[in-house]
C-alpha cells in the first residue's frame, strides 16, 4: 500500500499561518488600497457614463432642432418672395375692379404691374435671361428652338421668343431663341 502521509513542510518554508500572520498587514492594506481604487474607477465610470449620456441628450436635441429648422424653411422658405409678389397682386385687383378702363390707362397698369413684378423676383434673386440679336448662343442659358438663315455670325442669336429665367446661378428656364444657321 502506498504510504499517504502529508508532506512537512521544511525549516526554511513558511507555514500558512506564518504567511497570514507576516503578510496580514500587507494584504490587508493593499485589499484596502484596491478596494478605494475600485470604488474611485466606480465613481470615474459613473461619471463618464453621465457625460455620454448628457451628450447623447445634447446631439439628439441638436438634431431634432436642425430637422425642425429645415423643415420650416421648406415650410416658409417662400414667404419673402411671396410677400413681394403681394403688391403685384393688389395691382392686378385695382386694374380689375375698374369697369371703364380706357386701353392707355389698361397700359400704364400693365407695364407699372410688370415692374413691380420684375423688382419682386430681382429682390429674391431671379434675373432674366434676355439675349440681344447677334449675342452667341449659351446652351446653358439659352434653348434654341430653329436655325434660320441670317446675315448673322453663324451660332449666335437672332430672335428672342420667350424670355428665360435665372434664380442666382441655376437657370430656372432658358431663353427660347431662333439661332443663326452656318453660311
């Protein structure tokens, strides 16, 4: 039969209650060191998980009040221009609530009515696209409807059918033109 008994420790080794009787103190300042610092990480994760919280809030408010803010610019992005086009609006009233409008007077109202019209769309940055005779056809800017024979330089613009229209840089609608045919 084996011979089971428990190893002895030697001189030199230190028993386990010598380890907890030398080292006591030692472990238990350094559980107690660990234990402050634990609670300090606890305290430090607490706090940064109340900062991304607060930020998380923040950038979710920043967004909803951009989302709103273009949302009412879609809304009421016209209303400036609409405002403007209130006077062209009265005047048109005031020329049809006259029954016995002579043609000149029909005339004056007319072309006082297109000014106001015109100021209204410069004041909102819509300018017109009218080519003189022998300018150079733009396709940008300008649609060429037919080609016609003309002393003109070939590709350059003879009539001006309809006016176009610009609003800053885009066009809105091109000018509607006749062209010049090569020689």
């Amino acid at each position: 039969m084996p011979n089971h008994t428990t190893p002895q420790p030697s001189a030199a080794e230190p028993t386990g209650e010598d380890l907890a009787s030398t080292m006591g103190a030692d472990t238990l300042d350094e559980i107690a060191r660990l234990q402050a610092e634990l609670a300090e990480l606890k305290a430090k994760s607490a706090e940064l998980a109340d900062q991304y919280l607060r930020a998380k809030a923040e950038a979710d408010n920043a967004r909803r009040r951009a989302e709103e803010d273009i949302a009412k610019a879609r809304k009421f992005g016209i209303e400036g221009f609409a405002e403007n086009l209130l006077a062209v609006c009265d005047s048109l009233d005031a020329a049809l609530a006259l029954e016995n409008a002579t043609a000149e007077q029909l005339r004056e109202g007319s072309t006082a009515t297109l000014r106001q019209l015109i100021s209204a769309l410069e004041r909102n940055k819509v300018t017109v696209i009218n080519p003189a005779a022998g300018d150079k056809f733009d396709p940008h800017q300008h649609q060429a409807i037919s080609m016609v024979p003309s002393a003109q330089d070939a590709n350059t613009v003879v009539t001006v059918l309809q006016k176009g229209y610009l609003i800053f840089d885009r066009v809105l609608r091109p000018a509607l033109v006749t062209v010049a045919a090569s020689k």
